[in-house]
C-alpha cells in the first residue's frame, strides 16, 4: 500500500472526527440556549467552535474538551493531507 493512501486514509479519518465534534458543539450550544438554524450549521461552524471555547472557558477556567476534539484533529487532518500531496508528488 501506498504511504500516500495511508496518509490520506488518515486525513479523513480527522477530518470525520472534526465533523462529529463540530456537531456535538453545536448541540451543546443549543441545549445552552444559543441556537443555530439548521441550514445555517456549516456557516456557523468557527462562530460555535468560539462559543464554546468562551463559555467553557468562563466557566472552568480553560476550554472544554471538545474545543481540543475538534481543533488537535483539524490540524492533523490538514497536516496529514499536506504529506499525502508531498508523498504523491515524489511517488510514494
């Protein structure tokens, strides 16, 4: 198997990850009392993922843990799709 596959298989697997916290954000703000109209989740995505690290913040002290559920794999996400890309380019 290709290391470009593998890198890229992981890229996905981050960025689902991404999307599950992203919607769990989302759900913990509307039982919070700060809705988000449903045609509009996608375009609010940055705005709650910043509610939340405020709210949490606030209240404890430091961000809850979906903030980092959502951001440590985002980064790895965009990361290992960089190397996927390099590793395609040199054929590998």
């Amino acid at each position: 198997m290709e290391i470009s596959r593998v890198l890229l298989a992981l890229a996905v697997i981050c960025i689902g990850w991404v999307v599950v916290s992203a919607v769990l954000i989302t759900s913990r703000l509307d039982r919070r009392g700060q809705k988000t109209p449903f045609p509009f989740i996608g375009a609010f995505l940055f705005r709650n993922v910043h509610r939340y690290h405020e709210m949490t913040s606030a209240e404890g002290g430091k961000a809850g843990p979906l903030y980092y559920s959502f951001a440590v794999p985002a980064i790895l996400g965009l990361l290992f799709a960089l190397a996927a890309v390099a590793a395609r380019a040199l054929g590998r």
